[in-house]
C-alpha cells in the first residue's frame, strides 16, 4: 500500500507540479468549491458573523487565517483588519501569528554563524497575506521567538508579546499562547481547515507536560541559540529548544469532547469559521490530557500509553 501511494504521488508530482496528494485535494477542493459558493461578501458581514459568535468590545482576539480562501471576500486586508479594531476598540486586543518564513532554514543558519537571524521590525510574517499586513499596522508589537513568533495591537499587546523571549519552548508560561490561556479571549480560525487544526494554543499541553509525560518529553530535542534585534533595534540573545516534531490534532477527539458552546462554526458563503474560547480550549486540553485522552492523531502515543494514562518520566 506504501509503495502504491508512494507511485501516486510522483505522478502527482510529475503530472501537476505540486508535492503531494493533500496539496492536489485541497487545489481540487477549492476550484469545486468555487463552482457552487458564489455570493460575495465585505470586511463588514464577517466582522458581523465574528460579532454573533461572541467578539466585541474590549474582547482579546487571536486571529488565524488563510486569505486564499477569501476568493469571495470583496474588501482587502486592511479593511478587515481596521473593522475587527472598531469593533473591540482600545480595550480590547488584536493577535496573530507571526512566525518567520523558511523557519528551518533560519535554524540552520543561527546553528553554523553568529549572524542575526530574527528581526522583529523586519522579518516577514510566514502566517499568511493577513498576519503579514497586520505585522505593519501602526502600533502592533510582536514578540521575539523565531519559531512561533505572535504581532499584538491593543491594551494588552505589552503582555502578550513581551516576554516570549524568555520562553524555553514556543508556548510555555512565558509565550502569548500560554498567556492568552489563561485570559479570557476568542480565537478564530478563518479559511483554514476543520476542527481547529491550525489553531496554536493547542501546542501549549507540550509545553506544560513535557516535564511529566514521556509522549510529550519525546516532542522536543536540542537547544538552539540565536541573536535577533527586539522592536527597539536592540541586540538580543534567545536559548530554546526546539521540537524534533509536532502534534497532530485529532478532529474526532474535538467533536467527542468538546463543549458546543465553546466551540462553535459557521460559514459565510464558502469561508468556514471557527471560534474556541481561549481558557476552555487550554483547560480542556489539559484536562483531556490527565485524563488519558490524547488530543493527537500523530504522532503514535501507543508506546507510551499504559493502562489508560500516559506513561510518567518518573517510571523510568
């Protein structure tokens, strides 16, 4: 069976120009679901659909999103962006992944010089067309870390961003998605595919297992350290460990055990929304967690799964 996909996906690959099955599905998806969702829609009507799943003022938002998917959106980037800041006004706060393109290769690179591999002000955004014009919106501040770096507008952007630099690993207590668990806030996820699987956060139940659990400890490998300039141009100096691999979210964990009403979709002609309350999704991760229910399909928690529960580092 390996060696059949294996084939198919070299015809793909020849045939198409493009790497993989999951990328020629989800270019087939979107060119049929362009025939059949046609009404166009503004900046306006999906602030209102955010506004009826629970965003308003003052509210702390994180914003994913995927802009190819827009292909019926009618306004621009900074519209939207300029219609979610009226609506949660000055007491409220605007975040979105800010993370650097070709990451690994800007690992490589702080591994082999001594050079300057993360600038805050400079270093495009690799979350997408929104998270890039966002990043150079007057006023937004970004935190330093050159694996899951976050851009914040708003009241609370100082705590949000400040102090990611200080993190050992991408989301622990020190990281805005740690943070942003324990605020009460929103995120959405816009265009991107089902069941919060592009939803960050998700990642922080690594970060604050990794410590008890073997499944979570085998997640992370080596130190790295790098010199980046903060948002004042001022030299710095980062030591994290980064992960050997990443967890895959487990759509049929979310739909069993997640409340509804944290949890809620819609679409707005062929866009699909998702909202998670930020303490409930961190919570329930957690909880979920200690309770022996894994959130991943991959990787494989076989081995280290014992009787129901995951198997501690201190039975080693």
């Amino acid at each position: 069976m390996r060696q059949i996909k294996g084939i198919i996906r070299r015809l793909i690959k020849i045939l198409f120009g493009i790497e993989g099955i999951s990328l020629f599905a989800k270019k087939q998806k979107k060119n049929l679901q362009k025939l059949v969702y046609k009404k166009k829609y503004s900046a306006q009507d999906l602030v209102r659909a955010m506004r009826q799943m629970g965003m308003k003022n003052g509210s702390v938002i994180f914003l994913h999103s995927s802009m190819t998917q827009f292909y019926n959106y009618t306004g621009t980037a900074i519209e939207l962006i300029e219609s979610i800041l009226d609506v949660i006004g000055e007491e409220g706060t605007l975040l979105m992944p800010a993370y650097p393109p070709r990451k690994q290769l800007l690992f490589k690179l702080a591994r082999e010089t001594n050079e300057i591999v993360f600038d805050a002000r400079n270093t495009p955004s690799g979350a997408g067309y929104l998270s890039e014009v966002f990043r150079t919106f007057p006023g937004v501040k970004r935190s330093i870390n050159l694996q899951h770096s976050v851009c914040a507008w708003g009241k609370k952007a100082d705590y949000f961003v400040g102090e990611h630099h200080l993190s050992e690993v991408a989301w622990d207590s020190f990281s805005p998605y740690y943070k942003l668990g324990h605020t009460k806030g929103i995120i959405f996820s816009l265009g991107l595919d089902a069941y919060l699987r592009n939803v960050t956060l998700i990642h922080c139940t690594e970060a604050v297992f990794r410590h008890k659990y073997l499944y979570f400890a085998s997640f992370f490998g080596k130190e790295l350290e790098y010199r980046f300039l903060n948002n004042n141009s001022e030299v710095g100096v980062h030591k994290m460990i980064l992960p050997v691999k990443g967890g895959v979210r487990s759509s049929r964990v979310i739909k069993k055990f997640f409340d509804k009403e944290k949890f809620k979709r819609k679409k707005l002609s062929n866009l699909d929304i998702e909202m998670v309350e930020s303490t409930y999704m961190f919570n329930r991760c957690i909880e979920l967690t200690e309770q022996g229910v894994c959130i991943y399909k991959r990787p494989s928690v076989l081995k280290y799964f014992k009787e129901g529960r995951f198997i501690s580092i201190d039975s080693e």
